[in-house]
C-alpha cells in the first residue's frame, strides 16, 4: 500500500516546510517553507505524465521526490546506516543538543541562517560504511552539478541582455516570444512601431475599460476611466524603495536598534486627518459583507481590507502581534479625533456662548437706556397732566414741551404713540382758540397754528386715505373734531351756490393742512348738497347769471360728482331749448361752456335733437342776393361752427347753403357781360365768412373749389355747366342706377317704401314726402309752434306728421294729445289718413 501511495501526493502539511528543530520551550519549529518548482503549461496540460525539457527542473523534481520517498521512508521504517542515537519525544530528531541550541529569529537573517544549518547537516552525515559514502558522494555531485546549471543559466541571460539591468518582456508580448519575434523581423517589423507599410497601425493594444454593472458614460459619480496602457518602455524609472522598507529590512541589525523611528505626533495625526477629510468627496456609503474568514464582517470601508493576507503573502513576522499593535494604534487614533472633535464642539459652544453674552449685554444695555428714556417721557407727561389740571397749560407750551420729546427721542415718540398723548392735551385748547370763528369770512385764521400741530403730529408721514375712524391719524382726528364742524356750520348756514367764492378762497387756504378724508366730506356734505338745491331751483328763462359761472370752479374738486349735476343740467336745458329760436344767441352762451362737460354722446345728441333743425330751417329761409345781401340767418348759423360736431355741420351746409349759393354763381355768370373782379371779389367775401375749422374740412373746400372751377369756365369763355346738370345719358343712367340702388338699401335698412314720382336727385327728403302728398291730394304744411326731438311738427293729411332728414325717417302721431310718435312708411301714413275719414 505504502508502494502504490509513494507516487501521489498529499494533502496534508508535512511537505510543505523543510528543516526545523525544537526551542527551548519544548515546541517544534520549521525552518523554512519548501520550495516548489514553477508550475509550467505542459505541467497543467499533462500533470505527472509531463515531460520535462529543462534538466534543473527534472533535478529538482527528482530531488522533491526523492526527499519525499526518503521521508516517507523515514517515517514508516528506521534508517540502520546511521549511528544509534537518542530521541526525544518530538517528531524530528535535531542536530545538536537542546541545551546548546539557539532560537532562530524572524526575518532574513534568520532564514539564511537555517540554510546554512540544513545544509551543515547534510555536509556533516556520519555514513561509516560504503553505502554511505556512496550516497554522500552522489549528493556532493549534484550540488556541484547544481552550481554548474546555475552558472549557466546566469551566462544565458546575460547573453540575451536579461542580466544588463533590463526587465523581463512582459507575458504575452512579443519579446517574450523568440520564434514570432524572428518572423516578424523578418518581415520587416520594427520593435515599438506600428504595422503596415507605413507604420500607420497602433502601438498598443485596445483596452477594454471596466465599469459598474448596467452603468452607462457619466452615470456613476465618482467614477475615473483608467488611464490608458503605455508600454514598459516609455514608463519612467521605478521610484526607490521608501525609507520605510530600509528600516523594516534593518530593525533586526544593532545599528537599527540604537536608532528612533518617528513618532506621528497628535497634531500631524489631525492635520493629516483634515487633509483627507478635504480631499475626499462625498461618496455613496455601501455595505461590504466579508466573508473569507471564519466569521462574517460587515464593512463600509475598503481601507486595510486584505492587510491580513498581504502579511501572510509576504512573510511578515509575528501577523498576530502586528495585527493587535495596529488595533491599539487605530483605538488611539481614534481616541485623538474623537476628543479634537469634542474639542471643536466645545470651542464652538464657548464662542456661541460668547456671543451670545455680547447680545445680551448690548440688549440689556438697549433696555436701560429704553427705561431711562420712557422715565424721562413719563416725568414730562406727568407735568403737563399737572399743569392741565391747575389750568395753568397754554397752547404754545404744550407745542413746545411735545415738540422737544419729539426732536430727543424720535424712534420712542413714534413707538409709544406719544402723538395721541398730545392731541388728547390739544384738543380742548384748540377748541377754545377756534370758539366762534368763521371760515368763510376768516379763512386764514389759525393757519400758523394748525401747521405747528400738523408738523409734531403727522410730520412727514403720508396722509391715511382709509375712511375708518379706528385708522383714522391723530392730526386727521384733530383736524376732524375743530375745523370741520366750524365749516359744516358756515356752510350750511351761510354759503350759497351761487356765490362759490367764499368757499373756494377757504378751501385753497387750507388746502395743504386739510386731510383728504376732511376734504372729501366738505364736498359731500356741504358741496354737493348745497350745489344740487341750486341746480334744481335754477331757471333759464329767468336767471339772468349762466349756471356755469357758479358750477364749473367745482369741476377740479368735484371730479365723477359732476355727472349727477350735469344729468339735471341736461333736462333744464333741453325743457327750454324746443321753443329756442335760431336769431336768439343766448343759447350759444348757455351751451358752448357745456361742450366739454357733457360727454360726447350726451352733446351730440342734445346739438341735433334742439339746435341743429332750428338752424337748418334759418339756412333754408336764407337768401341769396349779391345786390342785396343780408347775412343774418348766415350769422346764426356761424356762430354754432364750433359748438356743433363738424360732420353736421358740413351736411348742413352743402344741403340748405352751398346749393343755392353755386346757382346764384352760376346765373352770375350766365349773365350778359357779368364783372368777374366783383363775382371774385364776392367769392372772397363768402370764403373768408366761414371759420378755420370749417375750411379745413375737405368737403367744404371741394364745394367752395367747385365755384371757382364755374368762375374759370366763364373766364375760359367756356360754357358753364349748372350745378347738377348731366354731361351725357350715360351719365344720369349711372347715376339714377347708383341712386336707385341706394333707395333699395335705405328702404331695406329702414323697412321703408321709397317715395314714388320725381327723380330722388331732385328733391330732398321734405320735398319727396310734399310731392306724394301733392299727388294723393292730401294737404301738407307746417304745425306752427309745434317740434318733436327739436324738428318741426307738419300736417300729412289728419296725421302730425315729423320728418328726420337725417336719417330719411318720418315719424308719425297716432292719436292727437298722445306724446308717442313711431316710424311709419308712406303706405302705412296712406292707411291712417283712410282710417281717420269720417264714414
């Protein structure tokens, strides 16, 4: 069994160190860890079965086995070639005497020192007989055999260039290979340039970059791409070993000994501690659970984390010391960084604190002086109590005394409204200085006075446009309780509407001192009322000043209150202007100042309904006569240029003045031998009796160019063509075509029949309705004194009868003694002229 095991190895621990010898303590140590052959690619292909093409591999796999079988054989049988010595109870017998031996030490030293014994004890076997000698002999030559393959090795290699100080080719590049090397040489390849013809392809090969699972570019913070691969033989220079792995191969010499290493002291352990905290960016903490221990751990850092397996990889001494040294060092560390942030935490609480006694001092310091100055405002108002109750308080005194608190102590004057204090003091005072006055008589009475209180109480303050009286301020209050009754009293009493003066003397006086809450009630309550009693009981026909002379000063103060006057204005007026009569230019007076007042729809409608028929009917009695001319009834209508919207007028105008003014100039000119400087002289006289707005009107000045074409004509010795006259037929069937259609649309706007007979060019709309009249046999004619909407009232048979020109509507009244009029055509009027016949 022990044949057939000798070729297989074993899992257990006794091959793996060589040498060793008992301490004094009575324990077993190894001296060094056997060496092992490198594991080649035919070892991992074929295992056991592999051929060897290197003879020191083959020596040492020979060697391994052979010190295999000898121990094996060592355990199982005795060797009878050696002497007959004593054992102990240990597995392995030592070399010398317990008592005469020294533990081996830890580290390089010791391990050369326990090579030199192994091999002291191969050199000093005692094998007496031939055998023996024999198998020293054997092993003195493969030792030197050994030394031999070593030596040429070393040659090979510095043949080849390894042995000058240049590193070894990396695995898997091509120097590392001989054969590809040569055929790619060959080839014309040169070492550390690129492929093809030109040497274009890359140098190093394509590195594949490592990210986190399911992590796209820029998706994880933090997280640096690797920096690309360079070839070894632009990498710089190995950088010297630190002085730390100096004094870790030297702490064993004597020299080590004597010397100190450095202590990191608290102070560099905190600076080094701030420089990381600074340097290192907040990161995502995440579990690690290790579990390649005995015992699971759970860890959110990754520092130190195979410091245990490094150890055991490179050999260090006594791991287990190590280990619990750095634990207490890491305890201490962290000792220091806990009390520096206690430390922190409580500077930090001292400055608070610090800072906070600052505030509270100076706040303490605040409130002293705040009691001191409140002591001081109570003292002074405690004597002016005193004095008010002795009688002995005077007005100036108390302005003054309150004007001095003011100008001391401003922010407490305003905080402890020492203002109302005042006014409380002040008001009976004022009241007994303004006893009896009169404002409308007196209005400068008690300005300087007012002012001084308006300036202690109010300042520079603006005015409170709030209608309560819980916001009301302390002068408005004032100001409330002693000027406004004295002027309800004088107004009411005393003022009338008709003679504004008064009032509006007092209330610029006290414009600047009067609050706007005072002033809107003087024109509530004693304005307005006042004003509209007057308007009410105001009569044109007999009140001989015009109502604007006493209205229109109130207009800036009044403002949207003027509408409720100008609504009963509007109906004073129109009562009396339906009997006005176009020669009577009072009225111009009365209305003119009303134009901008009224809004413009009101004034419009007020100018047609009353004044502009009147005018139209002293435009068609006007003649006229250039031998005798009378320019009255042109005159009325004049004056009204401005009043009257400038598009009536101009309609009125080109109906019932411009055409009888172009037929006399026609007839003029059609005349035997007519004077053209007396007809020119004449057209300037008629131009320059037309106002400036109405020469900028376009239509005007196309009438007036009208008649100075007729004048060139005649002058041309051209024939003159009459206003109104048709050049061709094909003229007047385009214009009795236009003027038809125009008759369709007015009778379908209107619902209307169009009045049968003459041509519509012909005859304006009175005259169409007379003609129809004419025809049926039915008597038409005025109703004298009679006006509807300020238009003359005309007989059409039985029916009152009321023609709008304007807007070609006849109205008409059904029953006589009923005020209601409605819109009719012609062929309803015919219906109620038949109804009306007796039967």
């Amino acid at each position: 069994m022990e044949e057939d095991a000798e070729g297989m190895d074993r899992f257990d621990m006794d091959g793996d160190f060589e040498g060793g010898r008992y301490g004094r303590d009575g324990e077993f140590y190894y001296e060094r860890r056997r060496e092992r052959a490198p594991q080649k690619r035919d070892d991992v292909l074929y295992g056991v079965f592999a051929e060897s093409d290197s003879d020191y591999d083959s020596d040492n796999d020979a060697g391994n086995r052979r010190r295999r079988r000898k121990r094996r054989r060592d355990d199982s049988e005795p060797d009878f070639s050696r002497p007959v010595q004593f054992e102990s109870a240990g597995k392995f017998m030592p070399s010398k005497e317990p008592e005469t031996e020294e533990r081996p030490g830890l580290g390089t030293a010791a391990a050369s020192s326990s090579a030199a014994a192994a091999e002291e004890d191969e050199e000093g076997l005692d094998l007496p007989t031939a055998f023996g000698q024999r198998i020293v002999e054997g092993a003195r030559a493969r030792r030197e055999e050994r030394e031999r393959e070593r030596e040429t090795a070393a040659r090979r290699r510095q043949a080849s260039g390894l042995g000058a100080g240049k590193p070894p080719p990396a695995p898997g590049s091509l120097e590392s290979n001989n054969k590809v090397a040569k055929m790619m040489a060959m080839m014309g390849y040169k070492t550390g340039m690129g492929l093809g013809k030109n040497a274009q392809g890359i140098v190093a090969p394509v590195q594949s970059t490592l990210r986190p699972k399911n992590a796209g570019l820029g998706s994880v913070e933090g997280f640096k791409e690797p920096k690309p691969f360079t070839a070894k033989e632009n990498l710089p220079p190995p950088p010297p070993p630190p002085a730390s792995v100096k004094k870790e191969q030297q702490r064993w010499s004597k020299k080590a000994g004597a010397r100190k290493d450095h202590v990191l002291t608290k102070n560099e352990l905190l600076a080094t501690r701030n420089e990381q905290e600074q340097d290192e960016q907040p990161t995502v903490v995440q579990k690690v659970i290790d579990m390649r221990g005995p015992q699971a751990r759970v860890l959110t850092d990754l520092k130190g984390l195979n410091d245990e397996q490094e150890m055991e990889a490179n050999d260090v001494p006594m791991p287990e010391l190590q280990y619990n040294v750095r634990l207490l060092v890491d305890e201490a560390k962290a000792d220091i960084i806990r009390l520096d942030r206690q430390l922190h935490r409580e500077q930090e609480k001292v400055a608070s604190l610090v800072w906070e006694k600052e505030k509270v001092a100076k706040q303490e310091a605040l409130q002293k002086h705040q009691l001191q100055v409140m002591e001081t405002i109570a003292e002074v108002l405690e004597q002016v109590r005193v004095d008010d109750t002795a009688g002995v308080l005077s007005l100036e005194g108390l302005l003054k005394t309150f004007q001095e608190l003011k100008s001391h102590y401003v922010e407490e004057f305003k905080m402890c409204s020492v203002a109302w204090i005042a006014c409380q003091f002040a008001h009976p005072l004022l009241i007994r200085v303004f006893q009896g006055w009169q404002p409308l008589q007196n209005p400068l009475f008690g300005l300087e006075i007012m002012s001084s209180w308006k300036d202690l109480l109010q300042g520079d303050q603006a005015y409170d446009f709030s209608d309560s009286v819980e916001s009301m301020a302390p002068y408005t209050q004032l100001v409330s309780e002693v000027i406004l009754p004295a002027v309800r009293i004088s107004g009411t009493n005393s003022w009338e509407a008709r003679d504004p003066e008064p009032m509006l003397r007092f209330l610029e006086s006290w414009e600047q001192l009067l609050p706007p809450i005072v002033l809107q009630s003087i024109l509530e309550h004693v304005i307005m009322p006042k004003l509209s009693a007057a308007v009410d009981s105001w009569d044109p026909r007999r009140e001989k000043v015009p109502i604007h002379v006493w209205v229109h000063p109130w207009l800036p103060m009044l403002g949207q209150r003027i509408e409720t006057l100008c609504h009963s204005i509007r109906y004073k007026l129109s009562s009396v202007l339906h009997v006005w009569q176009a020669h009577d230019s009072s009225a111009y007076a009365v209305l003119s100042p009303w134009k901008d007042v009224f809004n413009p729809a009101s004034w419009e409608d007020l100018i047609v309904r009353y004044i502009i028929p009147k005018l139209k009917m002293a435009l068609q009695e006007f003649q006229i006569n250039p031998a005798n001319q009378k320019l009255d009834q042109f005159n009325w209508v004049m004056i009204w240029a401005s009043a009257i919207p400038v598009h009536h007028m101009v309609h009125m105008l080109e109906v019932d003045f411009f055409s009888k003014w172009q037929q006399v100039l026609y007839h003029w000119l059609c005349s035997p031998n007519p004077d053209f400087n007396e007809i020119m002289n004449w057209y300037k006289g008629w131009k320059g009796l037309f106002p400036p707005e109405l020469l900028a009107n376009e239509r005007i000045r196309m009438l007036l160019t009208a008649g100075l074409d007729m004048m060139n004509q005649a002058a041309e010795g051209l024939e003159v063509v009459q206003p109104g006259a048709r050049e061709n037929v094909g003229y007047l069937r385009a214009t009795e075509k236009r003027q038809f259609d125009a008759a369709q649309q007015a009778s379908q706007y209107t619902s209307y029949h169009a009045v049968p007979g003459a041509a519509m060019s012909d005859l304006s709309f009175k005259e169409s309705i007379q003609a129809y009249a004419s025809e049926q046999g039915l008597l038409f004619m005025p109703r004298v004194g009679k006006f509807y909407n300020g238009m003359p009232v005309y007989e059409f048979g039985t029916v009152s009868i009321c023609i709008d020109s304007v807007k070609r509507l006849l109205y008409a009244q059904p029953q006589e003694g009923v005020e209601r009029w409605s819109a009719v055509s012609l062929t309803q009027l015919m219906e109620m002229n038949r109804m009306a016949r007796p039967r």
